[in-house]
C-alpha cells in the first residue's frame, strides 16, 4: 500500500513526505540530507538534533530527526552540532575542580528545561545540583546512557553544558580509578590479544542481565 503523503517544513522549505518515515528519510529523499547533520542515523551520537514546531498548535520540543517519524504540518528547525573542545578530566574531581573546569556550573536556576528535553530520560537538572554537592558516583550513573545530543545544552538559556559536565565527571572518576590500579600494581599489558578477542566474543553473545551485573561489578571494583 503506498504510505499517505504528509507536508512538513525544514528551515522555511516545504517538503513532501511519507507518513511513519523518519525526518532524516524525508529529507534524505527531497535531496535535502545536507540540512541536517547525521551520524549513526539509529538514535546512539547526537548529530541530528532538531528543533520542531506543530503548525495546528501543539506543544513542540526537541527530537532527534533520525528517530522522529514525520507528521503533517511539522517544522523542523536544525540545532548547531557543539564544536568546541572539552575541558580535560583532572583525576580526584572535586567540587572545586569541576567549577573551574565548567564555570557556568552554579549559573543553573534550576529551571528543568534540560530534563524536559533529554530523549534518554535523564535526570539532567538533577545531576547538575549533584555536581554542585560533588556527588559525582550518581553523576556518573546519570550520565551512563547519553548520547552526546547536546539537547540539554541547547534549551539552557544559562549555557551550562551539563552533558559536557557529566562526561567530564565520568571520564574524571575512570582515570582516578586507572591511575589507582596502576598504583597498586597492577600490570597495564596483563590483558593479552587473546583475552581481549575472548572478551569480544562474550560481549557479542553473553545474556544482557549478566552484561550489566559485569559492568556494574566493574564500576565498583575496577576489575572484570
Ligand atoms: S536548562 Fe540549564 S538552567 Fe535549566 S535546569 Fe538545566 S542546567 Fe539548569
Ligand atoms: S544528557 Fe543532554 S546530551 Fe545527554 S542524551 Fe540527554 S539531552 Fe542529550
Ligand atoms: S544520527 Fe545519530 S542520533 Fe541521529
């Protein structure tokens, strides 16, 4: 059956689309791809993020094009893709660290705009006063399953960057723990070709409860 035909908007540009394809699809086949950015287009790097309006009304908000389905009347507004660099993790973050790495840390007035707009369902606003109490181990769990869309940094009118900030939270802490293993001794090459390919091979077919039982035992010991 040939899908129904719906009309959206990219920038001001009228486009004809089929219903239930995605914006990226629909752009991809008005010849328009280059409007928007795309990376993995299944919803895992960010680089899609869109803003978008309803013509009849309802409320609009951010998405990401390659997993938003289009719907008649839409407007779709491309984000800028955030290009500058990230501050360096420093091993023992502290509260002190964070806010001279991220001055724009305690601008927060605690608004929930970032929460509203996060499609991973984090607790954005959240874990922005946890950095501001160092209470980085549930900071890094926040931030386990961002995919770096920068949605949370675009809707904040302060530009406090809390995807920046929790990366740099997470990558901190991981180096803390690195660099205390390898104080305690523990040889950097013990992990040998073979056990690596072993390891792959497990990732690929292991049940996904035992996957996640490993990765938290990980986090908390710093061994496999
Ligand atoms: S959008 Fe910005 S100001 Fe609002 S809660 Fe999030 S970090 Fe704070
Ligand atoms: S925390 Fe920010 S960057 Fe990460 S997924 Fe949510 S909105 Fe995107
Ligand atoms: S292209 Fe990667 S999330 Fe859309």
């Amino acid at each position: 059956m040939t899908p129904n035909k719906v009309n959206i908007s990219i920038s001001g540009k009228t486009v004809q689309a089929s219903e239930g394809e995605t914006i990226v699809r629909a752009l991809w086949a008005a010849g328009l791809g280059g409007l928007v950015e795309v990376g993995c287009a299944g919803g895992v790097c960010g680089a899609c993020t869109v803003t978008l309006r309803f013509s009849d009304g309802r409320p609009g908000g951010t998405d990401l094009a390659c997993m938003r389905a289009v719907e008649e009347g839409m407007q779709i507004f491309p984000c800028p893709v955030e290009t500058q660099p990230v501050p360096a993790p420093q091993t023992d973050p502290t509260a002190e660290k964070i806010r001279a790495a991220f001055p724009t840390l305690d601008r927060c007035t605690k608004c929930g705009s970032c929460t509203t707009a996060c499609p991973m369902s984090i607790p954005v606003m959240d874990s922005v006063l946890r950095m501001q109490s160092e209470n980085f181990e549930a900071v890094a769990e926040d931030f386990t399953t961002c995919i770096h869309c920068g949605l949370c940094r675009f809707v904040c009118e302060d530009k406090v960057k809390p995807h920046h900030m929790g990366m740099w939270v997470r990558r901190s802490l991981g180096m803390s723990r690195d660099s205390d293993l390898l104080g305690a001794g523990a040889p950097p090459d013990s992990f040998s070709e073979k056990d690596a390919e072993k390891e792959w091979d497990w990732l690929l077919t292991a049940d996904p409860d035992e996957r996640l039982r490993r990765a938290t035992s990980f986090r908390e010991t710093g061994r496999l």
